[in-house]
C-alpha cells in the first residue's frame, strides 16, 4: 500500500498540448521523421541558443553514438569520460572499439577533475567527454584548450543540461559535438527522444547523412542532388514527427518549466544548508556554471547512511534514489576492459549520493515536509 503522503521520485509533466500536436501530426498524414514539428524543434534550438545545428534522434543514447562515429572512432582509440556517468556515455564509443580511460570526479561535484586530464592523455587519445553532472557546468574553457592542445575533439553529454549555462554560454553550444536527453526523467520530455547538436561546420553534412540510414536523403529533399542513394555508413537515428510533436508542446514552455524546476531546487537549497556543517555535501556550482533545476541532490558521509536515510524517507512514502555506480566498477568493464584504476570521489558519489524528489507539480509544502524530515534524521 502507498503512503497517502507518498512522493515519487519523478513525475512526468504534461504542460497541456502534447497530445493536440499528436493529432495535428497524425491528421496531417506525415508521422515519420523531419516533419513539420521536428523542423520547429530545430528551430526552436536554433534560435533559442544559438546552436549552430541541431538533430533530433531517438536519444540521447543515439545521439551519442552518431557522434562516436561522425569522429571515426575505431579499435584502439582512447576517449575520456568521467566514470560516475550514465552507461551510454561510454558504450557509443566502445560501439565503435575505442578503449574507455576514466577520470575521476571533482571533490565539490561529480564533474570530471580537470586538474587529472592531462595526464591521462596519450597518442591515442581521440575524445574528451564531458558530463555536465546535474546540468552544472564543467570546466569547459580548460577542456576547450587542452584537446586544442593535444588536437582531440569534445563532445559534451548534456543530457541533464539543458537551458544551463557556462560563462554565459548555453551548455552544448561549446564541444565540436553534444548530445541531450528527453527522456521522461528530464527536464523537458518526449518519452524517449534525444538531440544531436552540432558546433563545428564540418560535420553537418556527413551528420546528416548518418541519421538518414548512410543516405544523401536530406539533401535530395532540399533538392541539393537529383537523386539519393548510399553514400557512407548510418542508421536510423530520427524520430518519429510525433515524438517531436510531444517534445514541441514541451518546449513552448520550457521557461515555466525551467522557472519552477529552479524554485524547488533553490527551497531545497535554503532548507538543507545547515547540513554541511555536519559534512553532508550539497550541489556546488561553479561561478562560471548555473543551475537548470534539473536535480537537487545530498551526498552523504557512507553508504550505511545514505541506505538508512532512504529508509527513513521511504517510511515516509518519500522516494528518494542512489544514482550511478561507478562504471570502472561495473560487471561489464571488469570483464572486458579491466585495467584497475582508483577512482576516490567517483567511489563516494557511488556510495553516499542521494537524489531527492525532483519534478513540476511538486509542492512548496512537500519540499518542506522532505527536508524536515531529512533534518531531523540529522539530528537525532
Ligand atoms: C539520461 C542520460 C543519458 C541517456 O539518455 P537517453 O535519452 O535515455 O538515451 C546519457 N547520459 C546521461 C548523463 C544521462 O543523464
């Protein structure tokens, strides 16, 4: 039985037209990808925040992984990643061959540790890819100017990170290459959907052509080529225009969204402060960074903490989640991978962070009810 004061992790919102842009899809008789309504994401991105080019897909996931591939990954190339991330991070580019080199994360977020890049960079070193943890900002001028340095591309995982931004800038406007989530526990939804946007010229046309199945079809529809055909490898990355139906009815509210996201963020904020006193950790957000109201989150001293303070909410009808394990500790890379690395802090986020709840229509007054309770299991 639930709790009637039950409170889950993440509710889905609906912000009213999703399903009348469904039927005006539908009714218009063109329902598969680039259709009316993924041309008006696209240009909502576009101008929105600049993006040079964007591309909708299916998910992050695949957004990910056509950019493993538009950056001609294979057996053998290195790519950096943060190892606190989500699996896909990693697998678009193990797809492709390329070995995985983990960084740790920062003491004050789980953010790559710049300071550690450097040496991890070899000759075979391809990619840089950063993970804008909880849609806070790396570091992204240092990134910027070491794979300058060293010749290496950045692509930005900015699942979590949209309407954030660094030194002013959008997050995702600043890799060679980024890639966003819609998926249901985001910020702005579609279910499943994703975003490939696109910073540097060079890879637009061949982008294109890698989400049309390996076909100059893009072209061929602005009337650019007389006919289409196979002309590289790809796949099919687009959605259906009736997921960009559901992610457009989104996006005309993404400011009311991103405004009451960052109200219970910033309550949550204010009412657990006194924690770090204690040396429960709380989100740190860097001066050039900002925050999207995409997750509020705790890190506590140990795992037993952390297992009991999720029981004493869950006696509560609170839900409140762990989030990653460290993927140089997954069953996967031991097995296939394995070159034992020490990852301090990404070792900490697995075993004390906790996500509390994080959506919409959640109440001044349930925020209220969570952190008292969290403060008084602090304090007992
Ligand atoms: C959600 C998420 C993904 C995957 O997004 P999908 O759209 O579900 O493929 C990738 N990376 C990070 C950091 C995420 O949070």
């Amino acid at each position: 039985m639930k709790n009637k004061n039950y409170v889950g992790f993440n509710i889905p919102y609906f912000s009213g037209n999703e399903t009348n842009y469904i039927a005006e899809a539908v009714s218009s008789m063109k329902i598969s990808g680039d259709g009316v309504f993924t041309k008006k994401c696209h240009a909502f991105f576009e101008e929105k925040y600049k993006f040079k080019k964007v591309l909708l897909t299916t998910s992050c996931t695949d957004a990910l992984e056509m950019a493993a591939i538009l950056l001609d990954i294979k057996d053998g190339d290195e790519v950096i990643a943060p190892a606190y991330t989500f699996v896909s991070t990693v697998n678009a580019f193990v797809l492709r061959g390329a070995k995985i080199v983990f960084v740790d994360s920062n003491a004050d977020n789980p953010n790559m540790d710049i300071g550690q890049l450097e040496k991890l960079i070899t000759p075979k070193t391809k990619v840089i890819v950063p993970v804008h943890y909880a849609g806070i900002a790396c570091d992204m001028d240092k990134i910027m100017a070491l794979a300058a340095k060293h010749n290496l591309f950045v692509v930005e995982d900015a699942a979590q990170a949209i309407d954030s931004f660094y030194n002013g800038k959008p997050l995702g406007s600043i890799g060679h290459l980024a890639a966003f989530s819609f998926h249901e526990t985001k910020n702005i939804i579609a279910g499943e959907g994703g975003m490939l946007v696109i910073n540097d010229d060079c890879f637009i046309e061949r982008a294109e052509i890698i989400r049309e199945k390996g076909t100059n079809r893009s072209q061929f529809f602005r009337g650019e080529v007389d006919k289409y055909g196979w002309v590289d490898i790809g796949s099919s990355f687009l959605p259906s225009d009736m997921i960009a139906a559901f992610l457009y009815a989104q996006l005309e509210n993404i400011d009311r969204i991103q405004t009451r996201r960052k109200e219970i963020w910033n309550q949550y904020y204010q009412a657990l402060k006194p924690l770090e006193e204690k040396g429960i950790q709380l989100p740190f957000i860097p001066i050039e960074g900002t925050n999207n109201g995409h997750m509020f989150y705790l890190v506590c001293r140990n795992i037993d903490e952390r297992t009991a303070l999720i029981a004493h909410l869950r006696e509560q009808g609170i839900h409140a989640v762990f989030h990653y394990l460290s993927l140089n500790k997954s069953t996967y890379y031991k097995a296939n991978l394995n070159n034992t690395v020490s990852l301090i802090q990404s070792d900490r986020y697995t075993d004390g962070l906790v996500r509390l709840p994080m959506y919409f229509e959640l109440s001044n007054e349930q925020v209220a009810l969570i952190a008292n309770l969290i403060l008084q299991f602090f304090n007992k």
